[in-house]
C-alpha cells in the first residue's frame, strides 16, 4: 500500500472561551437574589430556638395589643406598676413590669390568641377579676376571657375564655346589681345590646335579656344620682360605622326600660373636640362624674383622654376635657404601648387606699401589618421587573419560545368566530414577542461580556437587584422592628443598666446611652464617672433616666459600689465600649431572672492547669465548658453582688485589683464560686458584638497577651486565698439553645 500522505501540521490557535449565555446570565442573577435574601435574612434576623414560654403572640391585623396595670393616690396620679417596685417572689425577680396580660398569656392556658384587649375590674373579696376580649387567631372572633389576681394586680391567673358566642363579642362591662353579677359586651355584629348573668362567676354565663334593638358599641351603664344611665355608641347610621355617636338612655334599673336622652345624640365626632366613643367606665372622684373617651386618631389609633361631666339630666348633657396625662412611653415600638392605646378602667381598690387602673395598648401602629406587606412586595415587584430588563439588556429574549405555541389549536372547528378572535389575540401576542426580541437582541448586540465597561454596568445592575431583594425581606420577614422583652412565669420585669468610664471615652457614652435606653426592659441608667469632668445632663440622649455617679477615685473596684438609689434588683454591667442588640439583653435578662443567685453574661473564660491559667472563648469551646463570666456584660443581683465584693474577705482581693488596675471581674467570680457549691455563672451568646474599643484604642486590653498574663497572676493569687476555681459548665447546657 501506498503510504499515507503526511498530516498538516497542526495549526495551534488560542481558544477563546464561550461567551456566557443570556440564560446563564438570569439564572445566575436569580439565584444571587436568592441566596442574597436568605443571608440576609438570616444575619438581620436571628432565629433563636424559643421554649415554649418565651414565645410571643405574632401581630396580626389589628397589631399587638396586651394589657397594662397602673397605680395611684388618684385616678389623676396614676404610675405604671413597675414605677411601684413590686416584687412577685421566686425567679421572677422585682420589679414586676407591664405589660400583665398578653395574648400569650391566654394561648398558655390553652385558648388559642392573637389579640387581649378592652380590660374591666370587677371586685370580689380579697380578689380581683379582669374581663376582656381576646380573639381567636383561627376564626377571627372576639370572645370574653377573664383573669383573676390577688396582689393587687401584679400577677394574673388566666381563667380562660368565659363567653363564646357565634358572633364578636368585646368591651365586656361587668357589675353587680341586688346580689347577682352581670355583664354587658359589645354584640353590635347582632344588631342588639344584650346583658348576661353569671351563672357560675366567672366562668359561666347566661342571656338575662336584650337590652336595646340597637348595635351599639363600647356601651356602660353607671348608677349617678339616683338614676342609671347608658352610655353607647350608634354605629347603625351611614357612614358612622368608623366613629360613632354618643348617645344616652336613662332608667330606674340595669335591666330597663331604658329611655332615650331628649339631646341624642348628645356628642359627635364632628365636634372640635372628637372622643364620641367611650374609652372605658365613668368613674366618680370628690364627688364628680368623669367619662373616658376614645381620642383623637384614624382607624384604631386611639388615645386616653378624660372629660368632666358637668350637667347630667334626662334633658341635658354637658362635659367638658379635663387634663390627664399617664407616663408618655419614649422607647417607642419598644414599649409594650408604645404605638397607641384606647381604653381604661379605673377602680377604687376595697381598702380604699390606692386606685387602680387597667389600659390596653400596641406596639404597632395601626395598619403597620398591610403597609410592611405591601412595601416589600413591592420591592420585590421592582426587582423582578429589573431581572426581566437586564435579561433583555443582554439579549436573552430572542424567541426562545416557538411563535407556533401562540397559535390557537381548537377542535371546533365550526367555530369560526372564537377561532377568529383567537388568531386575532395571539397575532397581536406573538408580534409583542418579536418587537421585545429585537430590542433585546439590539441591545445585546452591543453588550460585549468581556470588556470591563460592561462588566460594571451589569454589576451595578446586580447590586441594585440585591439591594431591592433585601429590603423586600427586611419589610416582610423583619416585623415592625420592635425588640420585645421575654416573659418568666408570665411576667415582666426592669433592670438597671451600669456601666463605667471617664472622659477620654465619652463618644462611646454618647453612643451607648442613645442605643441602650431603647430596650423595653431598661428603667435607668447608671454611669459610674471615675475620672475627668463628667458630662452635662442635656448631652446624653435617653429614653430612660441617666444618673451620673461621680467617685472621687479612679479604680475599678467602683464598678461594684453599694449603690442604695438602685431601683431593680438586677443590674446589668455593661462596658461602654460594647454594642450588641436589646434582643441580646433581653434573653440574657430573662435567663437570669430564672437564676437571680447567679451571674449571666456574654463573655465566658476558662481558668484551668496548675497554676491557673487565663483562657478565652475559643479556648473554652475547645474545651467544652467555662467557669468565668466577664462582668464588662453580665447580670448580676447588686445587692448580693455588691456586698459580696465589699465585704471584709474581699478586702485583699480588692487591694490586687488595684495593683494591677485589672481583674476585678475576676475576683468577683472567685466571690460567687467560694459561697456557693454549684455552678454560678451562665452564659448567653450574642447575636453580634462589637467591641468599639478597637476604634478608640482607650481600652486597658489593648495588648491582649499582657492583658492575659496580669489575669493569670490574679488567679493565681486569687486561688491562694479564695480557693481553687474548678468547676466547669457545660455549653448548650439549658436546653434553650442561647447558650451554643
């Protein structure tokens, strides 16, 4: 054979890479959004394994309404039941705080709840009862539920949902007339006002008759000057369903017959002063009737406002606004009624000493619910149209869909009309298709994926995209921002924050006051001033109180001063230098609460070897478990705390901490781990932290390898004297999944 011809030499050229297709280019910028709204989510809001008591009722419509108590000489000089100093015992620690009542509350006692509102007293004995409607998540109907206390309101026993009927019920009015107890709700979705006796108080009621054939709403009667009067709404009218008119019956008897008031309506929310609605039951003071209105507000975004009734007659009606005014909430959407409230009862406690006064209230303004939804969905509207335009921006539509799909198909062919409409609709369809092709194929004809121009332009591109994706999930998934305090044993409670600095540090004050006094929980503000001119008032910005506490000497043992003007039973040592999320504090909060004894904070060490070493938290988790709680973030019981450190045997421990100017954390630890023989310290892992010292530089643990060596010399000397620091305590420890 022949031989082969010689191959050609091979001509060596430089592949040049497939330009990415359009499709490539979408798919990569959808899963971007994609992962991009998940990391976000997941980094803006933490998602904390919550036992079951701790969780909350989720706002719903009608937002997030809960029930709060105040106290006073008068029902002019009413103070929040935190502002009392109240204590409840056992691991609730003082002082009890608002809100008493939450829809969490009811859902506890096994009646499912998403909504506690519109609160009555009723006296019996030595306790009292609170009647109000709380509604069911699943039907959306009101109910009556009723709680019972007998300490002076501070603690409330739920009873459970006492009135259920087929229709809404709320504003359940109760009181006692000849020896038996009647309620009077709201059953305006009826069409009539209908009165109810206990068959067995408080959990069982009967129709003792109606009333009235009128739909009225937020409806009292009150017994005034030998007659009894009705007080209620008329919603029947047009176009007074939103506000209302007040109008008056009057008889010789709760149960009627009752007489319209010659005046009727006797107020409307066309006058200058609006509050037509009642707010609550009139109560009598000195001698004077006064009525509880509904201020001034869109939709439910009521207030408390008071008026003076000054001629009541069967002919004539006249009131005039009183002022009244309850501690105003400055956190905001922090404070359990910080959006807005819009009832209020008011009882003379039995020994007559102290009046009590029970108010609803939100968090969230009204209609936050349907505005956050919208907003995000429209954020994410925009960023799916901007997907779409950058698709056509790098030619991705070029007909990738066979024009013939838009042709009809039918099996009637007779039907010659339909078919013709159709071919019609499709043509004009089809033509849209093949217009938007062009253009995206004009405009990717000039888009060249490797020159850096275009690369920018489709990165900005991109980014905006993330941009919108985040903030659709942040509307949606966020909530309305609020960072709400957990319960222990259904209650609520305050602490003090304190903290201590100088001046070269008073930036980092100015910013630590400004965020910390947003936290539900906190009621005031400690600073301890160790050196340098302390700052005036007016430069803190605060929501709550700030005590500035002047030493004349500049130490670290100050941090733990006997400090009689505490108002709370927990302090939390905050450095000013930290910054975490008020959620942070409050589950640290809420785990200490269930440990008073003990020390709860955020940054655990280890102390091990012979001698003691100092370790820190990567260490500890290597190792699986801590006995060091850094009190620069921890809670504490002062007054156990604070003796403890000031007493005789700290004595020389205290003198090393001055030596060093260092380590009085750590004899604290000592302190707590000699009196007792388990564990007294906890820890809580924050969401995030940051340590601003590392952009002031004025921290003392600058050099962190000095800084350990001093603490291990401590422990050292502190083992000598308060014995060895051994114990170790597990992580994840609790079960609550705070502590991983």
């Amino acid at each position: 054979m022949p031989p082969s011809p010689p191959r050609p030499a091979a001509v060596h050229r430089r592949r040049q890479p497939p330009a990415p297709s359009a499709p490539a280019y979408l798919a990569a910028t959808l899963a971007l959004l994609a992962l991009a709204a998940l990391a976000y989510s997941r980094a803006a809001f933490p998602r904390f394994p919550h036992p079951p008591a701790t969780r909350r009722c989720r706002p719903d419509a009608e937002g997030s309404w809960s029930v709060g108590v105040f106290l006073g000489d008068s029902p002019f000089s009413l103070k929040p039941i935190e502002h009392w100093g109240i204590s409840s015992g056992g691991g609730a620690a003082w002082p009890v705080a608002n809100p008493v009542v939450t829809c969490a509350d009811v859902a506890a006692a096994g009646f499912p709840s998403s909504f506690v509102a519109n609160p009555f007293l009723f006296f019996q004995g030595d306790a009292i009862y609170m009647f109000f409607e709380t509604k069911d998540p699943l039907t959306s109907q009101g109910n009556i539920a009723a709680a019972i206390s007998k300490d002076a309101g501070a603690t409330w026993h739920q009873l459970g949902v006492v009135l259920d009927e087929e229709w809404h019920l709320s504003y359940p009015h109760v009181f006692s007339y000849e020896n038996k107890t009647y309620m009077m709700p709201e059953s305006s979705k009826k069409g009539d006002l209908r009165l109810y006796y206990a068959v067995d108080f408080p959990l069982k009621w009967k129709l003792e008759k109606v009333l009235l054939e009128i739909a009225l709403v937020d409806s009292v009667i009150l017994n005034f000057q030998g007659s009894y009067w009705l007080l209620g709404s008329d919603i029947s009218s047009y176009g007074l369903k939103q506000r209302g008119e007040l109008c008056i019956w009057y008889s010789s008897s709760p149960l009627g017959p009752w007489n319209p008031h010659k005046q009727n309506p006797v107020r409307n929310n066309k006058d200058s002063s609006p509050s037509a609605r009642n707010g609550g039951r009139p109560f009598i003071y000195n001698g004077n009737l006064y009525r509880i209105g509904k201020g001034r507000g869109g939709g439910s975004s009521y207030s408390i406002q008071v008026f003076k009734v000054e001629v009541l007659t069967a002919n004539r009606y006249k009131e005039v606004a009183v002022p009244f005014v309850l501690d105003k909430p400055l956190k905001g959407r922090n404070a359990w009624n910080g959006a807005r409230s819009h009832h209020l009862d008011i009882q003379q406690l039995p020994l007559g000493l102290l009046w009590v006064g029970v108010m609803d209230g939100d968090r969230v303004p009204s209609g936050d619910l349907v505005h956050r939804l919208t907003t995000g969905y429209m954020f994410y509207g925009v960023a799916s149209i901007s997907v779409l335009l950058l698709g056509a921006l790098i030619g991705v539509i070029k007909c990738i869909l066979p024009l013939r799909w838009y042709f009809p198909h039918t099996e009637k062919r007779s039907d010659t009309f339909n078919t013709e409409k159709q071919v019609l609709l499709c043509h004009k369809f089809s033509s849209l298709i093949c217009n938007v092709n062009k253009l995206g194929s004009l405009i990717g004809g000039r888009i060249n994926y490797r020159a850096w121009k275009d690369r920018v332009y489709i990165a900005v591109i991109i980014v905006i995209l993330v941009v919108l994706t985040c903030s659709g999930t942040h509307y949606i998934f966020g909530g309305n921002g609020a960072e709400e305090p957990y319960p222990v044993r259904s209650s609520y409670s305050q602490f003090t924050l304190l903290t201590m600095t100088y001046d070269a540090r008073l930036w980092n004050l100015k910013m630590f006051v400004r965020h910390y006094s947003k936290c539900a929980s906190v009621k005031e503000i400690v600073v301890v001033w160790n050196k340098g001119q302390p700052p005036l008032q007016g430069e803190l910005k605060s929501m709550v109180p700030v005590r500035i506490r002047v030493e004349n000497k500049n130490t670290l043992n100050n941090r733990f001063n006997i400090d009689i003007e505490i108002k709370t039973r927990a302090v939390m040592e905050l450095d000013d230098d930290i910054m975490m999320t008020c959620d942070d504090l409050e589950r640290g909060f809420k785990v200490w609460r269930q440990r008073p004894d003990r020390i709860v904070g955020y940054y655990p060490r280890l102390a091990e070897g012979g001698p003691l070493e100092y370790r820190n938290e990567g260490y500890t988790r290597q190792q699986g478990g801590y006995n060091i709680i850094l009190t620069g973030a921890a809670f504490m019981d002062h007054e156990l705390a604070f003796k403890r450190y000031w007493s005789k045997e700290a004595e020389i421990g205290r003198q090393i901490v001055d030596s060093f100017f260092n380590c009085e954390d750590v004899l604290l630890n000592f302190l707590f781990a000699n009196a007792s023989s388990t564990s007294t310290v906890e820890y809580v892992k924050p969401a995030w932290a940051i340590d601003m010292s590392k952009f002031s530089g004025v921290a003392i643990s600058r050099n962190t390898q000095a800084h350990y060596h001093v603490r291990s010399k401590c422990l050292a000397i502190f083992s000598e004297i308060y014995g060895n620091l051994t114990s170790k305590r597990l992580f994840n420890s609790r079960g609550d999944g705070w502590d991983v």
